[in-house]
C-alpha cells in the first residue's frame, strides 16, 4: 500500500518540476526533485524492497526527459544502491547528518551524469558554466532537501495512519 503514496508523490514532484517551475526562471538550475525521493526510498526501504520502485521511476524519468534513455534510470539505481548501501553497512542513522544526504546525493548524481556523459561521447565538451551550475543544484539542494525529505515523511506518516484506520476493520 506504500507504492500508492509514493506513486502519487512522485507525479507530484515530477508534474511540479516539469510543469511548474520552468515558469519561473529562479528554478532554471534547480536539481532533479526526484533524488529527495529516490534517497528516502534509500533511506527506509531494502534493495528488495526499493530497487523496482526506482527503476520504475527512473523509467518514468527518462520518458519525461529529452535525455538518452535510461540515463535517469542508471542514475536513480546508483543512488539508491550508494544510499542503501551507507546506511546498511555503515550505520550511520545519525540526524546530524541529515541536511547533508539531499545535497550529496544531487552532487553524485551530476557527477554520474558527467561520467555517463564522457563514457557516451569521448569528444563531449562540457559547457563554461559546468561547476556553477553544479554548486548551484547543491546549494539549493542544502536549503530544500532537508524540508523536502521531512515532508516525503510526513505524507507516508500519515498515509500509513490513514490506511490503518481504513483497513483496521
């Protein structure tokens, strides 16, 4: 029952970013509004659990985009695997760190995309702008992520109430 809020918060967040804010050009180097979801569905879901659900949303990803296919679906599955894989093996649940996931994880998946990029076409040149845009998407990262993931929490709390007291009998 999970999948169904978490469906519905991904078409929000997708519908907002591609939707919404290319209206306003605050937002034109914004970061990708998925990763919050793709480190929460790290953060409380084992790779059984979770891997499905983020192919699937980097499948939705990539059709929405005007990218090469699949590369939002590589980038989400590294994400949540690195994120997954932090906080099962190292253990480090601490909220101290917590402001600090969103933006590492738009940092790595810039730098992902860089890579794939290269691996695609040798010759790519990237542009002047590269590393400000990229400090950019992690300075925005540091001040929405934090709000971003409470609220992701927030809506699968009270979902998870609400469909308890549904199905409770």
């Amino acid at each position: 029952m999970i999948y169904i809020c978490l469906t519905a918060i991904s078409l929000v967040l997708l519908v907002v970013q591609t939707a919404v804010m290319p209206i306003f050009p605050i937002f034109d180097n914004f970061y990708d509004l998925i990763v919050p979801l793709v480190i929460y569905i790290g953060l409380r879901f084992s790779i059984k659990e979770g891997f499905l659900f983020v192919c699937l949303l980097g499948l939705l990803s990539d059709t929405m985009s005007g990218g090469p296919f699949g590369i939002f679906t590589t980038v989400y599955v590294w994400l949540f695997s690195a994120t997954n894989w932090l906080f099962t093996f190292l253990q480090v649940r601490n909220n101290l760190l917590a402001p600090f996931f969103v933006p590492a994880g738009v940092f790595m998946e810039n730098c992902l995309f860089m890579g794939i990029f290269f691996l695609l076409n040798p010759e790519f040149v990237y542009p002047v702008n590269t590393i400000e845009i990229v400090l950019g998407q992690t300075m925005w990262a540091l001040f929405t992520g934090p709000p971003l993931l409470l609220a992701i929490n927030f809506c699968v709390k009270k979902w998870n109430l609400m469909t308890s007291f549904v199905f409770a009998g």
